[in-house]
C-alpha cells in the first residue's frame, strides 16, 4: 500500500472512500454554502471498528480529519478547510431497542432526529431535543453541537438528554461508557467533556440517550405582541401560569414577510405587529384552555390564533420553523447565533438594525430564535464580501450585553476568531490543554473552535 487511500479502502470498503471530485462535493460545502473546502477524500465508516481503522491509518499518515455528521452545521466545523480526510458518520444508523424501564435508548452517531423520534415514539416516549433540521440533523452532531432547538425550555439542550457514549480518540483508542446509570459519581465526566466540543476532542459513535414522556396532546398559539418588552411580559405569564409550556419562541416583521413570500403564507392577522410569539404547551390531555385563559388575561397580548388539531399546529408552526429555509433562499446570509440575559435582549435587537447599517447599509438584519433562552438567530442578508464585519460588529454588541458569540450552533472555524469575546484567557488556556492532552497532533477538526 503506497497511501493513506489504500489504507484506508480495505478499512471501510472501496466503495466508500470517495476521491472523485463530483463524489465529494456533496461534502465540501455546509448548508449556509458560506463555507466550502476541497477533502483529501471522503470516508465513510459503519462502526465504531471501522472508525478506529480510519484513525489510527489517518494518524499514522500524519493526515488531519474533518468530521461530518448530516452536513447541517452552521459555523463551518464539518467541512474541510482545505486537503483534510472528511470522516462521514451517516453510516453509523444502528437503533437498539428502547429501554422501557430505564427511558433510554441507544443509537448510532447517524442516526437523524427524526428516526429517533419515530423510533422512540414507536415505543411511548420521546426525546426531549427538537429542531426543524430533524430530517437530517444527526445525533452525532447534534452532541457534538449540544444542539438546542425549540424544547429547551422544558426539556434542556444535548447535553442533558446524553447519559453516556462511545468515542474514537486521535490515537484510535476507544471511550466506552453507555451504562447510562442515573448517579455515577467516580471522577472526570468525559461524557459532557466530549459533548459540545465539536468533535475537536473525539468522534461520537454511539450514544446513550435520556428519553421523556410522550406528551400527545399539543396546543400552539400564535400571539401578537407590540415588541420585544411584550414578548418577555407574556414569556413571564406563560411561565407562571402554564405548567404544561414546551416551547415560546419569537419572531419579527421582517422575518414574517420574508416566510410568507417563500412559503405562500397568509397573513396571520388583520394587522402588523411589532413582534410575534409562538407559545406551544404539551400534555396528556388537551392544553387549548389553559392556553385560552393566559391570553385572555395577559395585557401584552395584542391578538392570537391557536390550534391544537394536526394541521393547525403546522400551519401556525411554519410562520417560525420556515424562517431558515426562507432566509436561505432569499440569498447566502450571515447567520450568527447569539444568547444574552433576557434583561438585555429588548436592548439588542433595538440596537442590531444600526450596528449593522453602519457596516453595510444595504443589507437587512434578520432575528428570531427562542425567546426564553434569550438566544436570538441573527441573520443578515446582502452583506456581500462584508461579511466579516458585520460579524464582528454584531458579536462585539452581543459581547457588550454580557451575552455569548455562540448558543447552541457552535463556534467552528466561522467564530474561532471571537471567542475571547466569551470566555476568559484562562478558560481558553485550560481548553487547550485538554485539547493537547487528547488530541496531541492536532489532527481531529484542526481550525475549529479553539483560535489559531
């Protein structure tokens, strides 16, 4: 074998280590398409076996690898930067049967969300993690990620729905941990250490994951609100009044027409609004009065719609979850995904249009996220090749409201470069040096996160 491609082919079979150009494309650019690079090759391995082979082949040949789950990243961390092996964990789909008892289930780094649900459902539970790439977000990724998604509310972000893993590290050497025990108090957790680290510290194979009440009973309202101040007003009601809350995420104007010109949606209501808040309860049984009864009385609520049938749940859904998808068809945007204290977030979105303006004032600012979380999606349109700018202005304005450059799509290579913005010199020293430990070639996603 005269390269690391022969030593790779016998490794995970010929037919899945992709050299040809058409081949690896599909690979090379992230779904923003702001972020493309050509892979030494495309491996695609379909166990934890078959990984260990690519890493100890890649470690060996001193080549450097870019993990990549369902490709839905935002912030360029799983795609090549430029001549790395792309290790593709798609094929790691293996689902074990459901723990009744425990409420926890097993599956490959591959497996999307949606077969997770499916199959957890299938069984009488859920997952407590959702997110509108479910089609082809990977569980992989998404700890990875620590993922968050519209039920962190109720349920909480990757990290709390993740008992236990298995994981590759540079040197091929295997973390198995997937007893999923509910107390286990006997040193260093490598589970959560491994989990949000975008696979810059090990490869997620397997995971064992918490699962939670198959709540069928679903309620949506979607609510009219004069701004920001209101839609925390009614945020603060619905806490208070609404135990069975899963989900209370916001939009704005310019978002809303966006979605209803790519989406032919109708208009919700009569008349505009200055904000619009997505307020979803979940239960045993039907939620639709309680919810009823919070708008009736909450001075914030300026008009509203609810359903709670199938349909009507999907149509009140779609003015929020179609907002990426239409932002991404109105052109490649500047997509940063910020978290600050609830208290600053009436003052950020205020202060975003000019901050922006001042960069470019051609282009057009984008928000919506998950209202309780204060974690907004900034998106900005039109920026052009001031890209760069305008990400550093807003992540500076994000930093000046004591918020964070990152909530839940990660830092990847897009961030790397602002990341003392959120964490100290210290916190990023000790970083790097669980980084060197595990990884001491350097050779697992180099670029991303930690700042070159």
């Amino acid at each position: 074998m005269t390269s690391l491609e022969d030593a790779l082919r016998p490794a995970v079979g010929a037919a899945h280590v992709l050299v040809d150009d058409d081949l690896r494309a599909p690979y090379e650019t992230d779904w923003t398409r702001r972020f493309t690079g050509a892979a030494r090759c495309v491996v695609r391995p379909a166990s934890t076996a078959e990984v260990v082979a690519v890493v100890r082949a890649c470690a060996a040949a001193g080549a450097p690898v870019v993990v990549q789950g369902g490709n839905t990243g935002l912030v360029g961390a799983g795609v090549p930067a430029g001549g790395e092996v792309l290790v593709s964990l798609a094929r790691l789909a293996e689902v074990e049967p459901v723990d009744a008892v425990e409420a926890q289930v097993t599956v490959g780094a591959g497996v999307t969300l949606e077969k997770l649900q499916t199959h957890a459902r299938a069984a009488g539970l859920d997952f407590g993690v959702d997110l509108a790439a479910r089609s082809s977000a990977t569980v992989g990724g998404m700890i990875a990620t620590n993922a968050g998604g519209i039920r962190v509310l109720r349920h909480g972000s990757m990290r709390a729905q993740v008992v236990g893993l298995e994981a590759v590290l540079a040197d091929g050497s295997v973390l198995t941990r997937l007893g999923g025990l509910a107390k286990d108090n006997t040193g260093y957790d490598l589970t959560q250490l491994v989990a949000g680290s975008e696979g810059t510290l090990a490869i997620v194979t397997r995971a064992r994951l918490r699962l939670v009440p198959l709540l069928p009973a679903r309620a949506v309202a979607l609510v009219a609100v004069a701004g920001t101040d209101a839609a925390l007003d009614l945020l603060a009601a619905a806490r208070a009044e609404l135990a069975t809350l899963s989900a209370a995420e916001i939009f704005y104007p310019e978002g809303l027409d966006l979605v209803r010109s790519h989406a032919r949606l109708p208009a919700p209501f009569d008349g505009p609004a200055g904000a619009y808040v997505v307020l979803e309860c979940a239960a045993r049984t039907d939620p639709t009065d309680h919810i009823l009864e919070l708008l009736s009385s909450c001075k914030a609520v300026e008009d509203a719609t609810v359903a709670s049938d199938r349909a009507g749940l999907e149509r009140l859904w779609a003015y929020r979850e179609a907002h990426t998808e239409a932002i991404s068809a109105a052109g490649v945007p500047t997509k940063l995904d910020v978290c600050v204290p609830l208290g600053e977030l009436t003052a950020l979105v205020a202060e975003l249009p000019a901050t922006v303006a001042r960069v470019t004032p051609t282009a057009r600012v984008i928000p919506f996220g998950h209202l309780n979380e204060g974690n907004l999606h900034l998106n900005v349109l039109d920026a052009g090749d001031r890209s760069e700018e305008v990400t550093d202005a807003v992540l500076r304005l994000v930093a000046a409201h004591r918020g964070t450059i990152s909530s839940e799509h990660g830092v990847g290579r897009a961030k790397a470069p602002w990341l003392s913005l959120s964490r100290t010199p210290e916190e990023i020293g000790a970083m790097r040096r669980i980084k060197a430990a595990l990884d001491p070639q350097g050779m697992l996603n180099p670029g991303v996160l930690l700042p070159g």
